[in-house]
C-alpha cells in the first residue's frame, strides 16, 4: 500500500505543543522490553538530535525570515520530542546495557539498508561499517559480563550474534582515508538519501551517548574502551556523511531531514509490538507530516521545484529491525579483511599500499595497546575464555576469522590466534544458547 506523506493527515505545527507530563512518559520496563523496542527507542533518540541540531545550524546561516520562524517553532517541537523519546529510557538500565542496545542498533539497521539499498558503492560502504559495529558489540559485551553480571542475551534477545568482527584495533584510520565518494542528488533514490541521513543520525547519537557516558565507570579499562570505540564512531560519522550530496541546498536538506524523519516514525509505528509505543510513534508520525508539509512549500516556493522530485511519491523503510544473523555471518566469512584505501575504494589488507596512510594512526593510537583487545585478555584471565553466542559453524571459525582480520602490524596486547584457539577450547561461559 503506498503512503504520500504530502497527502496524508498531519497535526498542524500550532497544535504540537505539550505539557510537562505529555512530554515526559513513563519509561519502559528493561526486562519486558521487546529488544527491537529499545533499538527503534534509541534510534529515535539519536533521529530527533539531529533533526534539532540541523536545525540550529541552519539557522545560523539564514537570513531567510519565513525560514527562521518556523526553524524556531519546529526546534522546540524536535527538542520535546527527543526528550519523550530518550527518556523512556528506565533509569535501571546500566550505561553498558544501553550500549548493547546501541550497538545491536548499529548491526541490525546496517544490515537491514545494506540489502535494501539501490546504490551498489553505497550498499559496499555499508556492508564495511556493519562489520566494525558488530565487533563493538562483542567487546562490550565482554565488559557487560564483568561488570554487571549480565548476558548479553538480556539485551539483544539472541538476535544478533555476539563474536569477534573485524578488530575494532583496526578501525583507526586517517580521516581522511575514511571520506566515501558522495550520491549524485539528482539521479540518487529517495532510499539512498533517507538511508544514509538515518544512519548518520544514528551513528552521530552513538558517538554522543559514549562521550558522555564512558566516564561514569570508575574503571579505567573501561573508560578507555569507550574512548576508543567512541572514537570510531566519530570516523564513522565521517564515513557515511561524506556519502551525501554536498551540494544539496539547505533547503533541500530541511526537507529530507523532515522526510528522514516521517519515514522512520511510520516504520516504528507499522513495527512496534508495544502497543503504548506505537501510539507514540503515531503521534509523532503526525507531527513530522506537518514538518514535512511546511518544509515541501518552503522548498518549492525557492527552488521552483516539485518537492516529490526529491522525496518520491511513496514512504521509504530505512529502519526495520529484524534478526540478520545470517546477512551478517556472510558479510563477516568474506569481508573481515577489507579496509578503505586513500582512493575512496576498498582492499584486501594483502593490497594495501606500505605507505598505507592509516597505519601511522594505528600505530600511534595503539602503541601501549588497544583496549578492546584488553578486554579480552581481562576476561581471559579471569574466565579462561571469551565471551561469545553465535552458531557453531560461526564459533568454529573464530580463529580462522582472527587469522584473516589481522594486520601485519598489531598492537602490543593483540590476542594470538595461537591465543584465541587455547581459547576455543575452554569451556564457554554462557550456555543459554
Ligand atoms: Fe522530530
Ligand atoms: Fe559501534
Ligand atoms: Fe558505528
Ligand atoms: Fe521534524
């Protein structure tokens, strides 16, 4: 059934204001939560920030008086919707169990636009970033466990498989390696856009929640393990950006922004199993038509241009969170040991030039160790092994994946193959599976 967001029913912008109760709801339960409620309640989150913060930016280059007033209205709309959405976050849920969810996120929406995306570089660049996000997940979640007592299992529900990707080690690149080639607005899809401007939000809120919350632990192992992955989402950030169009006008990119932003409301509300959830997600779903509305007119009023020229005439579905275990373990059996080269390609590590440039940032970035490799050597020492859920035939190749993910040059606490087969042969510590 097809749904043109510019015809349906929207609540017009004057009548989205709310009172303090409104906007602030009752959290969910952590425990009852369907696990692919928290991850649509997180990528919200991270969907609102950016639509709030696009928006500040874009106003700050305006002289455009229409334009600003309703950039000033609809900011306070963002603003107390990010806040109904964050904080259904309950307060008993610890900052690693909401990273887990960040990162099942991350593997399960990467997944998901990966095989449902047009552009064939795009698809490529996704398949990448799926790999690095999903070896995030199994190194936190090694700290998951000491730290909290907890399985992972709690959080992603054993949807999404919890064992090594390409080494978060090497995901230190120079930035300016990490730079994609960009969509052409005019020939790109309306899935390529709204794709990518959903994944940059996502991965930009991911980049926020660790730089503000890899400090609450007093340990320093940990806090280190935030620095670094936070900091791989910062190149991630970089990466996928550098994928849009930049010369999209702003008024272009208020509009996409808005449309991003109706077509992950309407998967949300289609999907969601919680039925005080999906409400939410409809209410809002009726807030971002009006957006969008008003955003099409200003649109085409200076550019002279049929908004649907950029938005099509159906809704797009960036965001539908289902188990992609398989997709995955496909993508992880022949992709672990590509990186991105200078010429905004890709190559195998046997390919890769010695003048590399991002190994003089590994090699700085990793001189006294790496501390997602840490983690495993603590966990190691303590347990004897590490922590993984996956099925057998991904379990038995963990070695052989190690093998083939590795680079010549490593950092100095690097888990062995040699290590992680003595590994393999310890007994496991979870057997929930
Ligand atoms: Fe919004
Ligand atoms: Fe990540
Ligand atoms: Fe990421
Ligand atoms: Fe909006």
């Amino acid at each position: 059934m097809s749904f043109n967001a510019l015809k349906e029913k929207s609540t017009p912008l004057e009548k989205q204001l709310r009172n303090w109760h409104e906007i602030t709801k009752k959290p969910f339960n952590k425990t009852e939560a369907d696990c692919y409620t928290r991850t649509r309640q997180i990528l919200m989150n991270g969907i609102e920030i950016e639509a709030w913060n696009f928006k500040h930016n874009f106003s700050r280059t305006t002289t455009d008086n229409e334009v600003q007033e309703f950039l000033a209205v609809s900011k306070r709309i963002e603003d107390a919707q990010q806040t109904t959405v964050n904080w259904l976050t309950p307060a008993d849920q610890s900052v690693l169990e909401t990273t887990l969810g960040y990162e099942q996120v991350a593997v399960e929406m990467t997944a998901w636009m990966a095989q449902n995306e047009p552009d064939e570089y795009v698809k490529e660049t996704f398949d990448f970033g799926l790999l690095e996000d999903f070896d995030h997940l199994y190194r936190y979640s090694q700290w998951a466990y000491m730290e909290h007592g907890i399985s992972p299992n709690d959080i992603v529900q054993g949807n999404t498989d919890v064992i090594l990707g390409r080494p978060t080690q090497y995901h230190h690149n120079c930035n300016i390696v990490r730079l994609r080639k960009p969509y052409d607005k005019a020939t790109a899809s309306p899935q390529t856009k709204v794709n990518i401007y959903t994944l940059v939000s996502g991965e930009q809120q991911t980049h926020n929640f660790y730089a503000e919350h890899g400090m609450q632990y007093g340990s320093q192992c940990i806090r280190e393990t935030y620095a670094e992955i936070k900091d791989v989402e910062e190149e991630h950030v970089t990466m996928y950006e550098s994928l849009i169009d930049p010369t999209e006008s702003w008024y272009e990119k208020l509009l996409l922004h808005e449309f991003t932003e109706v077509c992950t409301y309407y998967t949300c509300m289609v999907d969601e199993v919680d039925d005080r959830l999906k409400k939410i997600w409809e209410m809002f779903l009726d807030f971002e038509i009006g957006h969008l509305k008003i955003a099409a007119e200003i649109f085409e009023k200076r550019e002279k241009r049929d908004a649907e020229e950029v938005i099509g005439t159906d809704i797009v579905i960036p965001c539908r969170f289902k188990s992609q275990k398989e997709y995955v373990k496909k993508v992880l059996m022949s992709e672990i040991q590509k990186r991105v080269t200078g010429n905004k390609g890709y190559a195998d590590i046997k390919d890769l030039p010695e003048d590399w440039a991002s190994y003089a940032i590994q090699k700085k970035a990793n001189e006294e160790g790496s501390p997602t490799e840490n983690v495993i050597n603590i966990i190691t020492a303590a347990k004897g092994r590490d922590l993984v859920i996956a099925d057998e035939e991904l379990k038995s190749n963990q070695a052989k994946l190690l093998e083939k993910g590795l680079e010549k040059v490593q950092a100095p606490d690097t888990v062995t193959v040699e290590e992680t087969k003595k590994m393999m042969k310890e007994e496991e510590i979870i057997h929930e599976c």
